[in-house]
C-alpha cells in the first residue's frame, strides 16, 4: 500500500456516515407473567411500555420495529436481553406488540432499524406543535 491509499482511506473513513443497525426476522412479545420482574438494565418491566429485549445491541437504543405484514411501525428502547437464537430476533413489551397489531398470531416477521437520537429529537419536536398553535400564528 502506498501512502496515497492510506490517506484516501483515512479522509474517507472520517466523511463517510456510519449506518445504523438494520437487521429483519421474527418478533415475539414477553408474557404478562413477567410484569413486574427486573429488566438486564435494573428497570421492571411494565407491559405498557415500549420497550424490547435484544441479544445484542447495547442496553437503551433506540430501534424502530415494522411489522412487515401490515406495515405498522413502533419506535422502542432496548432494556432487556434475550437469548440468541434462530426464532426471533427481538422480544417486545406488549403495549409495543399492540402497536404492531401482533398480539393475535403471538409472533410477526418484523424489520429493525436503529434510530439515531438526532431523529428522536426531531420527531419530538414536530410532535409537540398542536394543531390550534399552528392555526393561532396563521
């Protein structure tokens, strides 16, 4: 490798935006039974949260699930951690698998995206203007 090579490689690795994580598989949901029981993050689960277990990504990212049947999409935290293994990829809390409308069939193939907090705080705020505060400034 000559030193031409290296710098190229060296000014691209710092002008080239690392992407997320994207993965697709199964989905499942935890059982009502685990209410209330401790979370990996030290947290209690509670079924009217978002929030999911994952084998690997790091505790309190932020994905987004798409039930890839219907389309319906929920924005969740990872808390928890699952074993790995070939049937799903990720256990839902079951206010998350409501969203979803995967309750029903217990399990739904699904698309994870990892969501960047820039694109939280951006969501955020166009959420947080009503509709009335539009119409007051017109």
């Amino acid at each position: 490798m000559n030193i031409c090579s290296i710098v190229l490689i060296f000014i691209l690795s710092f002008f080239t935006s690392p992407t997320g994580y994207t993965a697709e598989g199964k989905a499942s949901y935890y059982a009502d039974r685990l209410q209330g029981h401790r979370t990996t993050s030290g947290e209690r689960y509670d079924k009217n949260l978002l929030t999911a277990a994952h084998a690997t990504l790091p505790l309190h990212t932020t994905v987004q699930v798409t039930n890839l049947r219907n389309g319906k999409s929920v924005v969740v935290r990872i808390n928890d951690r699952k074993a790995k293994n070939r049937y799903s990829i990720i256990d839902l809390s079951r206010a998350a698998a409501q969203e979803l409308d995967m309750i029903q069939e217990g399990t739904a193939q699904v698309r994870l995206r990892e969501v960047k907090s820039d694109e939280l705080k951006q969501q955020v705020a166009v959420g947080n203007v009503s509709e009335a505060e539009i119409l007051r400034k017109d």
